[in-house]
C-alpha cells in the first residue's frame, strides 16, 4: 500500500496488472489539484469556483421551438445507473473503489433532476443486456428522455460486467429508433464512466419537429447522447475516496445550471472542469501528474434543457 496526502491507497501496478489487463479498467488516483482549489466541496455541493452565467429564458416555449426538445409530457422519464465495482477473478479486473460516490451522486442528481431512477449494481454482461432490453421495451409514450449512467472498467469500444466484456453497441442497440419506438425523436442519454484505452495525457502549458401532425422519417441513430469520461484510447481516472472526476464533475454541472443553460452547454463546462481542476498524483512512475477530457459525442437534432433541480 501507499500513501498520498494521508490517504491510503492501492500500488498503481495493482492497477493495471498484468498482460490483457493492462488494456481495461479505469485508474485510481489522488487527486493533487484539490488541495489547490479554493473550494473542495463534495461535486453535490452547491458552492464552485466556475462562475454561474445568468441565461436570459427563451420567449419560445419547448412545445413551438422546432430546435428544442419538448418537454411537456407527464414525465422526464426513467434513468438506468448500472454500477459495477466488484469483477469476477477470471477477468483480472480489480475492484473499482470510489464507484459507490459516483453512483450516490448520480442517483440524488438524476433523482432531483425528475428521473425514476434505477440502480443495478455488480452486473454480469448478461444482466447488462437483459437490463437495457427490458428498458427499452417499457413505453416511453409519457416520457421526455431516457437516461443511463454506465459505471464500470472498460477499454477502446467496450464495457466490462463482472464476468467479462461487452461492445458499447451492443448495449445501446436496443434503444435505436427502429427497436424503441415510444422514444422516436427523444433525447436517449448515455454517461459513461470508463476506461477507453491504456494512454495517458500528459497534458501541456498553456500561456494563459416540425409540426406533431407532419410525418417524417429520421434516422435510427438519431437523437443520442453518448458522454464519455475520457476521450478515445485513454484511461479514465477515479478516486478511492471522492469518485471519479467525470461523474462528480457532471453532477455538479447539472446541479449548477439545470433550468438554465442546454444540455452541451454543461457538457462544455463538465470538459473544462475534469480539464482545468484534476491532475493525477501517483508514485508510480510516468503515471504522475497526468491529465483528462471527456469527450461528448452527439447525435442529437434539438437543444435540450433538464428542469431545474428539485
């Protein structure tokens, strides 16, 4: 064991191991940069050192804007967190400590938010799949959106359950527009928190619908979501203690500016918080002072605005 900062933690070797194992996960770390920050509150928190921008409303409603989505149905929908902390032996995956505040956090968020949230954790791929499915088959008819936070090891493409690997697709499959049809023209949210590869960022220096009543086709890929923790190829960092800075950072975000800003506006201010405030602290060498940037992937056709928090 070592210590960081008083804190108790793993070897980073135990973390990535041996052979293919080196491939998956996502890391732990200490966080360095919170004993730097002016503010070191839980990500839930309602104080931050990002600055709030006061959004003037749209004079549109979401019903008469054809770039906005409509939110006036009975309700904001159904969120799946699936959270995966322990891995069977024959993956060689080790436990993810720390997944337990991110799945909190994500929870109370998308609890307040208006969600029905469903929380699975320690999932077999199987369980995984039968679990999107069974989603995916409910009727949405009532819902505005549908939500699901993925908390799990992972590598370039794929999610880890406990027993072993799954390609992303295949777990999102069941939601395209030709297999969900009540959440045709719906925003579908996928937040994963993963590994998506074995590099590392070193970072560098800086010098400072139409009309309801109009039928038309779109496609089947349209309007998801997928916000990954970390761009293509690299790890993903968590801490034993806080949670990982892309869940406790997204939560924080929406805390801050739901009812005020679009969905990618606080995806951008997710980005620059996990960019700006985070910084890996290890004694192993190279894995030092390393850096991330999640990386949002949409195919989303409107803006999206989340209800102010309860």
């Amino acid at each position: 064991m070592t210590t960081v900062n008083g804190t108790s933690r793993r070897n980073m070797a135990e973390i990535l191991g041996d052979g293919d194992v080196q491939s998956a996960g996502d890391t732990v770390d200490a966080i360095r940069l919170f004993g730097k920050r002016r503010h070191a509150q839980p990500a839930a928190s309602s104080n931050t050192d990002e600055e709030m921008d006061s959004a003037p409303s749209s004079n549109k409603t979401a019903g008469s804007d054809p770039y906005r989505y409509k939110m006036d149905y009975p309700r904001l929908g159904s969120c799946l967190i699936i959270n995966n902390n322990n891995f069977n032996s024959g993956t060689g995956m080790r436990p993810r400590k720390g997944t337990d505040e991110d799945a909190a956090a994500a929870k109370k968020t998308f609890s307040e938010l208006g969600y029905k949230v469903n929380v699975a954790s320690d999932q077999t791929v199987e369980q995984m799949k039968e679990l999107l499915f069974k989603a995916s088959q409910e009727d949405h008819s009532n819902s505005a959106s549908f939500a699901c936070v993925l908390l799990s090891h992972g590598d370039e493409g794929v999610i880890y359950g406990t027993d072993g690997s799954e390609r992303f697709e295949e777990l999102t499959k069941y939601f395209k527009g030709d297999r969900c049809k009540s959440l045709v023209g719906k925003p579908k949210l996928f937040f994963i928190q993963a590994c998506r590869g074995i590099g590392l960022d070193d970072g560098i220096e800086t010098d400072s619908k139409p009309d309801e009543q109009t039928s038309e086709r779109i496609p089947v890929e349209a309007d998801f979501l997928y916000a990954y923790s970390t761009a293509p190829g690299y790890k993903a960092w968590r801490n034993e203690q806080n949670g990982s800075w892309f869940m406790q950072s997204l939560c924080e975000m929406l805390n801050l500016f739901s009812g005020e800003l679009e969905l990618m506006q606080i995806m951008t201010r997710v980005n620059r918080k996990v960019s700006l405030h985070f910084e890996s602290s290890s004694n192993t060498p190279g894995h030092d002072g390393k850096k991330q940037i999640p990386c949002i992937v949409s195919m989303l056709t409107k803006d999206f605005y989340f209800p102010k928090l309860r």
